[in-house]
C-alpha cells in the first residue's frame, strides 16, 4: 500500500486531471434551507468553464450576485446533496447566462458537496423568432400572476414564479423540490385535493378558488387555473392564480353590511309597525305621505294603505295649516333640525278634529 501522501498526491492529480468542471464546497445552512456556499477547492477545468476567476476559499454569492434567482436550481441541488437528499442532477447557468451546464452533485459528508460541471449539449436549432427556455422563463417570471407546477398527488413543486414567491414569501430556491403542504403556502389543504380531484374526474382545465399563506402569516384568496401538463415524462399540476383578495374582502364587506342593513330595517319596520304612537314619513316637498303605520291610521279613522293616496296638507286643520307650512319650510331650509308642536288633524269625515302632537323632523 503506498503512503498515505502517496495517494493524497493522486487524488490530487486526478482531481486537477479531470476533463469535468469539479467544485467541492460547504453550505451555508439556515434553518435547513441553502442560502449560499464556499467553494472550498476548484479544479482548472472548473474555472475554465464557470468564468468565476478564483474561486476556492470565496463564497458563491460573491461571484454570483442576486444567487437566488441567476443560479436558483444549482441552490437548490447544492442543499438538497448537503442535506443529505442523496446524489442529484440539474442544468444551470453561472457567469454567462447563454452557457449552460449540467451538473452532478454528491455529498462526502454532513454539509459538504462535491459538484461536477458538464457544458450541456447544445439545443436544435430553433425558429429565432420563438424564445428559447431562458426567454420561456423570462416570460413566466414577469407574469405578475402567482404560477406555480406541482406533483398532483404530494405538492411536491417542480418550478414556480417570481410572483408566487411575493405572495408566499418563499424564495423558489426554498420552495423547489419541497411540498407546497408541507411548507404550509395552502390554508385549506382540501381546496388543492378538491381541485385535483374535479381535474381527474373531468380531464379538463378546472377554475378553482383557494387560499394561500403567506410566510409572515397573511392569507390570499387566489382564483387559479388548474390544468394537467406533461414534462420529462412526469405529470404535474399547473396552477396559474390571480390575487382577488382585495375583491374578496370588498365582497364580504358588503355582504356583511348588506345583513347588518336588513337587520335594521327589519328592527326597524318592527318598530315602526308596532309603535303605539302614530308615525309617518312625508315627502316634505309635495306632502305626500311615504309610509304610514297603523297607529296612525287608526288616529284619523282610515286604514294606515288609505293614507299612502294623501297628503299631509289635507289631514290638516285648516287653522294649524299655515304654521305647519312655515315649519316644514324651515326644516328644509335647514334652519331648525326638528320641530315639535300641538296641532289638530282631520279625522275621517264624520269623526271631528283629532289634537296631536307633530312628530320630529
């Protein structure tokens, strides 16, 4: 057996050797979710490839600004592998974003990864009028519309939007390869399985209301489109929202204040129905009266519907007429706010006068 230098010094020359872009690395971990990694050794043909300049000994976001979201898959793999997910595959972009790369990841121990770099083969060529996948992507994530595509049966999310991480708080290097369950985006679970459920009984694109939470704990009522669509031979639930929550609250406002309104007048009308002293309401421009109840009625010998074909003019004893003129004149000019008098009215003919109290305006 040779010395163990020996076989550092060919592990060494193997490493520096290889034909692949080969980066080792730690993670940086927080509450279980990447962040960022320090490269802590890179082989030549790595720094041929990524166009990083030196990068054993620096962090990732250091010579990858806004990591996040330029190398988001690579992130998210990273983590997984140093999480102990076990070997993982994804294509991703680093310098450049036009130079893509396939990546092959695995991890020689807790929080540790080692990544090897292939430039990925090159796509057919395309009509240069259709955007390619990056441009795809652009598109999706300018979207101003949470989207999201998931596992049907597990949640299990395989991309989703700029927009749906705004609304859920949850970066896409977080939310990638997790449940959307088990990160607790849906209030009510049974709104997604219902959802899912009517796509596979109809097999057509569903319209679904739901609610989701968000990180610091808000919840949207989001109105989507569900449909099944089929990619690397696997099926997944497209959700493509729209955040009506405002509309919702709006909705519900009024309705609330729409039961609060029928509460009343139903209180209301009670009490103007059962009020043992007569009560109406006069439109104070012609007379005439607009309700009546039967109270009312009863005090001027007529029934309380008679009175709806009358004006207050002609129940009125003629000597009270004029004052009561002038009042109700000084009510709508604003100039009193109530008034209060003792009058005589009309009683139905063959009744005489009837003294009263007029009421407040």
């Amino acid at each position: 057996m040779p010395p163990l230098g020996g076989s550092e010094a060919l592990y060494q020359a193997v490493f520096e050797g290889l034909e692949d872009g080969c980066a080792c690395g730690r993670m940086d971990l927080r509450d279980g979710q990447p962040v960022d990694w320090r490269f802590l050794a890179v082989n030549p043909a790595f720094t041929g490839l990524a166009g990083l300049g030196e990068a054993a000994g620096r962090l990732a976001s250091e010579l990858l600004p806004g990591l996040r979201e330029t190398a988001a898959e690579l992130l998210a793999l990273l983590g997984r592998v140093a999480s102990g997910g076990g070997p993982g595959t994804c294509e991703t972009s680093l310098a450049d974003p036009g130079r893509r790369f396939a990546v092959r990841a695995f991890s020689p121990g807790p929080g540790l990864f080692i990544a090897l770099f292939k430039e990925a083969a090159a796509s057919p060529a395309r009509d240069p009028g259709r955007p390619d996948e990056a441009g795809y992507r652009s598109i999706v994530d300018h979207c101003p519309d949470p989207i999201s595509l998931s596992r049907p049966d597990d949640g299990r999310l395989a991309m989703v939007n700029r927009a749906w991480s705004e609304l859920t708080g949850i970066p896409e290097a977080e939310a990638v390869g997790r449940s959307s369950l088990a990160l607790g985006v849906w209030a009510r679970p049974g709104e997604r399985a219902a959802a899912i459920a009517e796509l596979r009984r109809d097999g057509a694109p569903v319209l679904s209301e739901g609610t989701l939470r968000s990180r610091d704990g808000a919840e949207h009522r989001v109105l989507s489109t569900v449909r099944m669509v089929r990619m690397g031979g696997e099926e997944l639930a497209l959700f493509m929202g729209r955040d009506f929550t405002d509309s919702y609250r709006i909705q519900e406002d009024l309705e609330a204040r729409t039961r609060d309104l029928q509460r009343s007048e139903s209180r209301f009308r009670l009490l103007f129905e059962q009020a043992p002293l007569g009560i109406a309401m006069v439109d104070s421009a012609s007379g005439r009266f607009l309700a009546v109840n039967p109270r009312l009625g009863e005090i001027f010998g007529y029934a309380a519907e008679e009175l709806l074909d009358a004006t207050y003019q002609a129940v009125t004893h003629p000597d009270h007429l004029e004052e009561g003129l002038r009042l109700v004149a000084a009510l709508r000019a604003g100039t009193v706010a109530e008034v209060q008098e003792e009058k005589r009215y009309l009683h139905r003919p063959g009744g005489g006068h009837h003294p009263a109290e007029a009421g407040r305006g």
